[in-house]
C-alpha cells in the first residue's frame, strides 16, 4: 500500500511539474501594431504593440529620433525575435541597463521605457517599464504573479543584459531621449514650402526652431541636401541657424532614390569622396550665409535598412568624441517619410536593430544618380534660382566623427 501511496505521490509531482513546464513553454502568438490616439497634450499620437489582439505595450511619445509607430514595430521585431529563439513569458524582466529602465526576455532587449513616455502617463520610468512587462507576460497568456519580483523595478543586472561602453562623459542632451518637434520645410531657394519634418534636440532649442530650410546643391554625379534648423518660419537673406537640433525624418517624395545608385557601385565611390564631401558641404553653407554647426562634423555611409545597401551618404556633428563613434546613418520609411538614425555599426545585426548614438545629429543627405561616371566631381552647383552672396568664409572648424566596433553576424 506504501509503495501504491508513493507512485501515486511521484505521478502527482510529474504532473503539476509538467503543468508548470507547459505554462512557460513555447506559445503561438501573433504580433501587430497599430496606431492610436495621443494620450497627452501636444503629442501628435500613440501606437500599440498587440499579441494575439491584446495589448501588451502602449508607446505614447517618440525617442531616438523615431515616432511611436515606429518603435512599435520595432519593440514588435524584438517580441519575435525573443520568443522565436525559445523565450516565454516566464523570462520577461524589468532591467536598468546604461541608466534606463528597460523590458527584456532573459537578458535580449525589448523596449526602453524613455522620459517622455513615462510623463505622457504621469509615472516614472521604472514603473512605466514595469507596466509594459506584466502586460506583455498578460497578453502571452501568463500570470506576471508568478514572477512577480522579475517585473518589479529594482536596480539590479538582469542575467545577459550587456552593460555599454561609455566613451563620452554624460551631456545634457541625449538623442535616445530627446523630444521631437514637426515644423516647415522651405526650398532655401525659393523659399517655397516643401511639406513638414521632425527634427530633435534639447528641449530649449528646439522650441527655438520654426522652420528647417533645404539647400540643395547638384552636378550630373551627386545631389546633396543640406538641412538647416532656422528661428524664423520663411526663408530671410540672412538665416539664423538653431546649433543642437538635428534631422529625424523628411518626406519620402522628396529624396527619391530611383534612378540613384546603390549597392556596391555606391559604395565604393563614396567611400572614395567621405572627407571631401564634408569639406563642401561646410563650404556650401559659409558661401550661403549660414553659420556652421559646432563641433565636429563627418560624412558617413547612409544604409538604407529595407533594401540592405547603401544608398548614399549623410553628414552628421556633434562633440568630437561622440562623432567618432559615428560609422553609419541607417534610413528607414515610416508613413511615408524617410526616419533617419546615426549609428556605431555598419551593417544591422541579425534579428536586432543597429546601435543608436547619443549627441549625433544629421545634417545632409547625399544620393548618386546612377548614370555618374568615375569619381565624383569636387564642385557643388546650385540649380539655377535666387542665389545667395558669397562672403568671407568663417574662422570655424569643424572636425570629424568614428565609433566603437560592433561585430554584426553575417
């Protein structure tokens, strides 16, 4: 009878251990996002990340230079990535990695819980952190009781969640979490009205910019857009540049890329003009009256991420130790406006997004028509409309940008 009272123990014990193994196991769920109403004065609007139709993380404000639509798909992206690779609900945490309170699976980040998020739902960051956690474990179908203390915001390292390098001290303006602002966009020749775009900065100087001016500079082999945050909202002879204050997105029908060159040709020949395509463009701006952005500034590959290529180049600024960093502006399309983000790597890691830089900002695109031939002339020519004096070129310099290695998968 002894024996007959421990077999039935042991089958009790296997059971409620397999019950326990099947709730944290492996789930088929289904990922969306969707658009959603502001949920604070002076945001434009929110965005919901859904599993299975339920929502499991609301994004109200926009940070790192990206809307909310945005980073929902990419907090969405990083969802599937996670629990594709065998993650379940149960390996849902609340981290605080390189000061920001996050969501992670066991170590791979999920979504980063910024300041203006945590102020549009009048909360902390590690509470807003904490509130995506148990609603995502919620819509996984999971109980968040059970793993109560790994949702709790508590400052201490999650198994596998990688510390970053600091190679700048702390600056007050952080680009990962920086507010936006949609002004004006004006043809810097004719100073007609071109649509609307989002810059970022610091929050007292981007309330000093109320329109971005274009100049754009072309020859049969580059076509070169330089974006100008300026104080006033239409073009004057003699406009005053806001310094701090970058571009995150334009409209996609401005800079079309047919017809462009792309891939491997691009490559090459803009690797070939990096340098002399950042002392142009400062030129460019001195000869029109504009002054130069402080610090350091550099041209870097611009990588389109739909397309896998490079599909041009961009010139980003910032401090001298925060440029160096710089290898790469990734562009992306969202709502039909090109969203731009400077990174340290090169290429887009496997199932990952690429490294965001803080204090980087970008200033011009430049794209290669695909009938260029050789090495892209020295010259920038401005279409034939209004043009500026030239004057005496200014006593500023401007250095350049690098960043720290970053292995990506191949």
């Amino acid at each position: 009878m002894r024996i007959v009272h421990i077999a039935l123990a042991v089958c009790l014990l296997l059971a409620v251990v397999g019950a326990s193994t099947a709730a944290f196991g492996q789930q088929d769920f289904n990922l969306s996002v969707k658009r959603a109403s502001p949920v604070a004065r002076g945001l434009p609007y929110s965005a919901f990340v859904l599993v299975n139709g339920t929502r499991a993380i609301h994004i109200p404000a926009a940070a790192a230079g990206m809307v909310p639509l945005k980073r929902a798909e990419i907090v969405a992206g990083r969802l599937k990535c996670a629990f594709g690779s065998g993650k379940n609900w149960g390996n849902m945490r609340v981290a605080y990695v390189n000061r920001n309170w996050c969501v992670s699976a066991d170590g791979m980040m999920i979504a980063t819980a910024d300041r203006n998020s945590a102020r549009a739902f009048r909360t902390s960051e590690g509470n807003l952190a904490s509130r995506w956690a148990k609603q995502t474990v919620v819509a996984l179908g999971g109980n968040p009781k059970a793993i109560a203390s790994q949702l709790m915001p508590v400052r201490e390292k999650v198994a596998g969640a990688k510390q970053e390098k600091v190679v700048c001290p702390p600056r007050p303006i952080k680009w990962m979490n920086s507010p936006t602002k949609t002004v004006i966009l004006i043809n810097a020749d004719t100073g007609e009205e071109m649509g609307s775009v989002v810059v970022a900065g610091e929050q007292t100087q981007l309330n000093m910019v109320n329109a971005v001016a274009v100049y754009s500079a072309s020859s049969s082999d580059q076509i070169v857009y330089t974006f100008v945050p300026i104080t006033s909202a239409s073009m004057t002879s003699h406009p005053t540049r806001v310094q701090g204050v970058g571009l995150v997105s334009v409209p996609a029908s401005m800079v079309s890329m047919s017809g462009m060159l792309t891939g491997d040709e691009a490559t090459s020949k803009i690797n070939s003009m990096l340098s002399r395509w950042n002392n142009m463009i400062n030129s460019k701006m001195t000869s029109c009256d504009v002054r130069l952005l402080n610090g350091s500034t550099k041209v870097v590959p611009l990588y389109a991420t739909g397309m896998n290529m490079v599909i041009g180049a961009a010139q980003v600024a910032g401090a001298a130790c925060d440029i160096a960093n710089a290898k790469t502006v990734f562009v992306s399309m969202s709502e039909d406006m090109l969203m731009f983000t400077a990174s340290s790597t090169s290429c887009v890691p496997l199932g990952g997004e690429p490294q965001m830089l803080d204090n980087v900002l970008i200033s011009s695109i430049i794209v290669i028509p695909s009938g260029a031939q050789g090495t892209p002339s020295p010259e920038l020519t401005t279409p034939p409309e209004p043009t500026p004096p030239p004057c005496p070129p200014e006593a500023e310099t401007c250095p350049s940008p690098s960043g720290p290695p970053q292995t990506c998968p191949r």
